[in-house]
C-alpha cells in the first residue's frame, strides 16, 4: 500500500500540457495506463472491458494532432476509464447485466463524444452493480471489483470500477453515475474525490436509464483540481437531453484556490449520532475550516431523514419503468415462449439479478391499484418536504457538511444479505439527490484499520463553484495518507 | 405482522411479478415476499406521514416541454439498430405470437 511514483500520474492539466506541447506522447500516457490494467486488473477487476486497440488508435490520433498544429483539447492524451452504462458505439456495453451482454450501442452517450473531442483517450468500461443498483459492485453479473486499500472490501457502488480504477493509479480519471450515491460512496471508499452535479449540469444522452429524475453524470478523480477540471469539459447544455439545464458549464477551476474565508458551513447534526470514525471525521474536517476562516455551525435537519425511505419508493417507482424496455424484442437477451409476454417474462426473469429484480417488484409494487397513494404519492410528498428542508437551511448556510457513508469500505458478503443493511449506505448521500442538488466527497482521514474516510460537501442547486472551493479546501487540510492513488 | 395490510404475501408477489412481466420460480417468489416486507416496513415512515397540504415533487427542477425545430436530421442507421436485435425478419424485429389463437 505504499506509493510509488511510476504508477502515479501527474495532474491531469500537466498532462494534457505536456502532450499539447509535444514534450510527452499520448501513446505514453496510455502505456502506463494499459500497463498498470495487466499489472493489476487480475486483482481488482475493475472493467468489463477493456479497449486496448480503439485506445491505442485515439491516443495516435491525439499525437498526430499535435504535430500537425491542431490542438487536441484540454484533456489531451488523458487516458479515461467509464461506468459500463454509458453508452460508447460500437463497444459493448452491459450495465453489468446479462440482459445487455454482447450489446453494442449505435451510438456514443454525449459525455464520451465531449470526452473524446477533449482529447481523452477511453481505456474501458468499468464495473458496477447491475443497472447501477447496489452499494458494492457485488451485483455485478460479472463478479465484484475488489477495493485497492484492501482487497477483502468492497469498493463501493455502484461506480465501485471507475472509483478502483482511479483509486489504483490505472487511470488518472473516470466517470460513473450517481442516483443516490453512486458516485460518492465508493469515492470515500476508496479514498479519492467524487462529485455528483446539480441535476441537469451533465446531459444524460446514452446513460442508460435507473432513475431519470435522480441519475446525473461526474467524475473521479485523486484531486479535487481533477475533478473540477473533469466536469467542466462534460457540462453544459445538450439538446439530445430534454432535462439539461440550459445554461454554459459551471466554470470551477478559476475559484478553487479562493478559500473558504467567510463562508458559513453547517454540520448536519443529523447525520452524526452514532460516533462512529466517519462522524469524527466530519467534526476534524468543520475545524480545518473553521481554522482556515469560514463560520461554521451545527444545523439540525431531521427532515433529510426521511431521504433513504423516501427514494426506496421512488427510484425503484421510476426503475420498474425505465427497465420495461429490456422485453427481448430490440437488443440483448431473448429467452423463447411460445408467446411474446411468455418470451417477455422468461428473458427478464433469466436475464435480471436479485437486487434488479428486487426493485423492479417493489416499484411495480408502489405503483400499482391500491398502493400509489399510500407509497409513491406519499414518498413524491416527502420528497418535497426535503427539499423545503434543505431551502431552510441555505438561507443560514452557504454549504453543508455530513459523512459520506456511514462506515468504511466493509468485507465482501457482509451486507450482501440484506437489501435494507445495504440501503443505508446511502443515507447521508440521498436527500441532495432527491433535491437535485450537487455534492462532492471529499477523501479527509484514515481509519483506525487504514481504510479511507470521505467526509461530503452538500451545496444548493448550481453550487457546484463554492462546493469544490470547500472541497479544495478540505484536500488542502485532508490527510495526504487517506488520498489515493494506493497499490494493492 | 400486526398489520396484515402491509404483509406481501407470495400470491401478490406473484400477480405484482405478472404486471412486471418477470418470470419468479417458487424459490423467488417467497424470498421476494419476506424482502419486499421487510423493504415496506422500513418504508413505512413514509407512509404514515402526515402531508395535508404537501405537494408532490416528481422532478426537482420545473420540466418544461422541448421542441426542436422541425428540420430533417439523419436518425440511427436501421442496420446498426437491427443488427442488436435477437430476432429480425423483413427489416423489422420478429416476436413470438401476439394474440391467442382465433374463436
């Protein structure tokens, strides 16, 4: 678990620089990317697939730009790895299901065209709980991706391949897709930075679908420079998405080293009961901004505690829908009947894992004759009253502070078990996706067991500005041992 | 249970899993019956909540409907879409029988 520099890479804006400049070659950049998967995808199996032939090819053609003059962009030879539901033509893409094995999209999602016409070059696709439905990545139909701290626990999920992936140096930065956590679980898991937009900031084009009033696009990163530097090249409007908010992309990096002199921080008292090392990490991490000039307070708001039942209705409402169109008619697996709702049945029933199956019952559940009011109208209402909540409390706080999970990175098979034990995990990160608002986990401390410990920045809609300058902030105060890049 | 009402029993198990069009063997279904119970239970503070005079929120920004101007722009190709398709006759996807056999 020592650091070695051979495997670490420098920041991405040195990169893009020195390929921009001609100095070092994107063909570099993707050998030690490439090298670094043979050396350790065997352990931690974090992709699905992995495009060594396109990368090679993208990383040329990045190289031959520069020497004919053109610039390639701002993430220049950058190798970047992506969450297996984001659609890439022509290279297969399974959501981690068998339902979609072998499945090549006709098309590019609109965060890998913005990432390829900046330069990047794609490596794979990255592991993740099946259809983006877990905490661990252990609902992968693949297998799970193992965590780089500590190859026994999970990475978390369900990006848990793009968070490993960064969290082990093979690549530099990764995307994955947040809808109750998704994004920043495993980032604190493992010990880098996550961040989760504002609804509608990143164009959900060719992400395949969970929960469409809760899913956005972000990044990983080991620095929260990369993490800025990574969400401004895939933001912004795109009219291939009904729900993108139109208006340019946030501009983030030019305020990141303002500080956080003056701005009032609130510690959600009601995500730091229980006294575990995530809640003392919380409390370090309002001093170190305290010490460096903001305002900050405890704040109590007991309605953010209705978020983890109120999206237990909701997201597996709007995925029992979403997840309609896996019928065996258009793409992926077709299991025979001698009828089509038979053919139906036996292609989702073969075709799903547990935890899929699990939620597509319960939102079929929630929403049919009977249980709609008492179930998804009553959780829509708590969701409002949520939001009403954080309202409140922005007008006395310019950000947020709360754990990002409520525990470490935890033993495979531990929670696996238990759908209810693995839903809490996303209790301190649901209510700002509920709200649409932006967060960031930020890695702060390490364990008493060595592990890495997040702490999350909340901020309110199209706050991602003052919310990274907080989670600079915090990085600059963190403890550099809790930081990837480690070796298993 | 003391609430019978909340208890999901395996034959609504089994008619929930027929509007979802999922194929459950037995094995699933009773599984499925006590985690879904279980699930209900934990989120039952939300059902009980009081919400007189609580709109809905069903997205969390105001949605309004997008039009694009009415210009031709090229669409998928069909051979790239129907080359994904587990079954194809005539360029269109072929599915097994629709409609039971007639009177």
């Amino acid at each position: 678990m020592t650091a070695s520099p051979a495997f670490e890479f420098a920041s991405l804006a040195e990169i893009a620089s020195s390929v921009r400049s001609g100095q070092l070659s994107a063909r570099a950049f993707l050998a030690q990317s490439l090298g670094a998967i043979r050396e350790l995808e065997g352990d931690l199996h974090c992709f699905n697939e992995i495009t060594t032939d396109k990368a090679m090819a993208d990383a040329d053609e990045v190289d031959r730009m520069v020497r004919s003059g053109l610039d390639p962009g701002p993430l220049a030879g950058v190798p970047v790895a992506l969450k297996d539901n984001l659609c890439t033509a022509g290279i297969p893409t399974t959501c981690s299901s068998k339902i979609l094995e072998g499945w090549l999209p006709p098309y590019d999602a609109t965060v890998v065209s913005r990432l390829r016409a900046a330069g990047a070059v794609l490596v794979g696709k990255t592991n993740l709980d099946e259809f983006a439905m877990g905490s661990s990545t252990e609902n992968s139909a693949f297998g799970p991706t193992r965590n780089p701290w500590d190859t026994g626990r999970v990475p978390g999920g369900s990006s848990g391949g793009s968070a490993a992936a960064v969290a082990a140096g093979i690549v530099p930065l990764s995307f994955g897709s947040d809808t109750g956590g998704s994004i920043r679980q495993p980032a604190a898991l493992c010990g880098i930075v996550g961040v989760k937009p504002t609804y509608g900031v990143v164009s959900r084009y060719g992400l395949i679908a969970f929960a469409s009033s809760l899913d956005q696009i972000g990044p990983f990163a080991t620095t929260v420079a990369d993490a800025a530097l990574g969400l401004e090249v895939v933001a912004g409007h795109d009219p291939m998405d009904s729900t993108s908010l139109a208006r340019p992309a946030p501009s983030l990096l030019a305020s990141l080293t303002e500080g956080v002199s003056g701005l009032r921080i609130g510690l959600v008292e009601d995500f730091l009961v229980d006294g575990s090392e995530c809640v003392d990490a919380v409390v370090a991490a309002g001093e170190a901004l305290a010490a460096a000039g903001a305002k900050v307070d405890m704040v109590t708001i007991p309605e953010l505690l209705l978020g983890l039942p109120a999206y237990y209705v909701i997201a597996p409402a709007e995925a029992s829908s979403n997840l309609s169109r896996y019928d065996g008619v258009r793409y992926g697996l077709r299991v025979d009947g001698p009828d089509t709702e038979t053919m139906n049945a036996r292609t989702r029933g073969e075709g799903f894992g547990p935890e899929v199956k699990r939620r597509i019952m319960m939102g079929t559940y929630a929403l049919s004759a009977g249980y709609y009011d008492a179930y998804y109208g009553q959780a829509q209402k708590a969701r409002t009253l949520v939001i009403r909540a954080f309202e409140a409390a922005y007008r006395n706080f310019d950000v947020l502070l709360t754990p990002t999970t409520p525990s470490v990175a935890f033993p495979f098979g531990s929670k696996v078990d238990d759908p209810i034990e693995m839903y809490m995990c996303d209790l301190c990160s649901i209510p700002s996706s509920l709200a649409g608002h932006p967060a960031a986990s930020v890695p702060f401390a390490l364990s008493s067991e060595g592990l890495p410990v997040g702490v999350q920045v909340l901020a309110p809609a199209l706050g991602e500005a003052v919310m990274m300058r907080v989670a600079a902030s915090l990085e600059a105060g963190a403890s550099r041992e809790a930081r990837g890049p480690v070796r298993p | 249970m003391s609430e019978p009402d909340r208890l999901i029993t395996p034959e609504q198990v089994r008619h929930v899993a027929r509007l979802a069009r999922l194929a459950l063997d037995d094995d699933e279904v009773g599984r499925m019956a006590l985690q879904l119970s279980a699930i209900l239970e934990h989120v039952d503070a939300v059902r009980r909540l009081d919400t007189n005079d609580v709109p809905p929120t069903a997205h969390p920004f105001p949605v309004e409907n997008v039009l694009r101007a009415d210009t031709e722009v090229p669409c998928l190709e069909r051979e790239s879409v129907l080359s994904q398709a587990p079954a194809v006759e005539s360029d269109r996807f072929r599915v097994p029988r629709i409609m039971g056999e007639a009177p």
